[in-house]
C-alpha cells in the first residue's frame, strides 16, 4: 500500500512540474518599449554647426529692418484730408509763406513734395513737375533703405543652408567610412538629420525674410500712389485759373 502511495505521490509532481512548464512557455515575456527621446529647440540649432551663426545674424537684422521700416513709412503714410485744401487757400490768397510753413510744419514726405512744388512757382509747369518727381524719388529711397537687407536674406538664408547641409552630409559619410566594420544605420542617421538642421533653419530665415520684405514692398507702394496723387493734385492747383 505504501509503494502504491508513492507512485502516485511521483506522478502528481511529475504533473505538477509539467504544468509549470507549459504555463511558462505559454506566458509571453513582457517587452519594455524604450522611452522616447525629446530633443529641445535649442539642443536641435546647437547640433547645426557653425552655419547657424550666420543664419541667426540674418534672423535679427531681418526682423530688426522690419519692425524699423514699418513703423517709418506707416507714419509716411499718414494723411491729413485738410491739407491740400488749406495749401490751395493759402495759395489763391497769396500766402505762399503761410503754405511754407504749413509744410514745414506737416512734415510728412507727400508735404515735402508741395513745398518743393511752391518753391517753383512762378517757373515753367514743366519745371515744377520735374523738381516735384525728383524729390518724390528721394523720399521713396530713403523710406526703402534696408529692404536690400531684407531681398539678400530671403534668397542667401537657403543657400546658407542647403551648403551647412552639404557639409553635414560629407561629415557624415566620412565618419561611416572611418567607422570600419563597426559602422551600423544609426551612425549615418545621426548625422543626416544633425545636416538637414541648417536646411530648416535657412528655409525658415528666407520665409520670415520674404514675407517681411513683400509687406514692406506692399506699404512702400501706398506711399508711392499718395505722392503721386498729390502730386497731380498740386498740378491741377497750379493750372486752376485765377
């Protein structure tokens, strides 16, 4: 009774133990996912190289002309509706000091063009359009100054990239070929994206840059259509019969 006992005592561990096995053979190891790698904006322009320094020079003086140039010729285009009526009083009264002065006083590029104008009175018409139209092409020049700024960074930004980019690239394969039989994907990775930096940052410089410079392209050409209408309005003032 006892050996009888005992046999069956061995087969239910033997049962036991192959239980546990299939069970654990059965049970799937749990895989742990690596933790994702968060790369800042700054770690990102630093791995750039040493294109990005002309890129970030270009970036402040773009948004520095910006800010500078918008704020002067929207103050350019500013306009006084009562002027050109006073100008005319002044004139048909025979005030010319008085509209001197009111010019000065204005003190608005549309203003400077009229008191040039008045200036010439008194000379052929044609002489007075001429010198009206001259000064109009030095008032425009000098509310673009530093829109060349701005057309050489939207078009030298990208450059500036795409050659940081061709220099990362060639890095980037002579570290593969440097690395022998150690070489794997991820050395050549690192240093594809690392190169495609400068791509991004120039692309981004240029956009900002070009939008900057049409904007200002855009309130430059206002201005140019107010001279010019009262330009015409002067004329017209001049040619009025007494």
């Amino acid at each position: 009774m006892s050996i009888l006992n005992s046999i069956i005592a061995q087969s239910a561990e033997q049962f036991a133990d192959t239980v546990s096995a299939i069970s654990t053979v059965a049970t799937p190891t749990a895989t742990v996912s690596p933790e994702p790698v968060e790369l800042s904006m700054w770690e990102l322009c630093m791995k750039g190289g040493f294109i990005m320094i002309p890129l970030a020079i270009l970036l402040i003086i773009s948004i520095y002309i910006f800010i500078e140039r918008y704020i002067v010729i929207q103050r350019a285009a500013r306009e006084d509706a009562s002027f050109m009526k006073r100008i005319k009083d002044y004139i048909h009264e025979g005030e010319i000091e008085s509209a001197k002065n009111l010019c000065k006083k204005d003190g608005t590029p549309y203003s400077r063009l009229i008191l040039k104008g008045i200036s010439r009175i008194g000379r052929p018409m044609n002489d007075v359009l001429v010198a009206i139209e001259n000064t109009g092409n030095l008032e425009i020049a000098n509310l673009g100054k530093g829109l060349t700024w701005l057309a050489t960074a939207a078009a030298g930004a990208p450059m500036l990239g795409f050659l940081g980019t061709v220099v990362g690239m060639v890095e980037a394969f002579f570290a593969l070929a440097n690395a022998g039989s150690s070489a794997n994907v991820s050395v050549l990775a690192g240093g594809i994206y690392e190169a495609l930096v400068t791509t991004v940052a120039g692309l981004a410089v240029g956009i900002v840059a070009l939008f900057a410079y049409n904007a200002l392209v855009a309130k430059l050409n206002g201005v140019m259509k107010l001279l010019e209408g009262k330009t015409m309005e002067f004329m017209d003032l001049l040619n009025e019969p007494a």
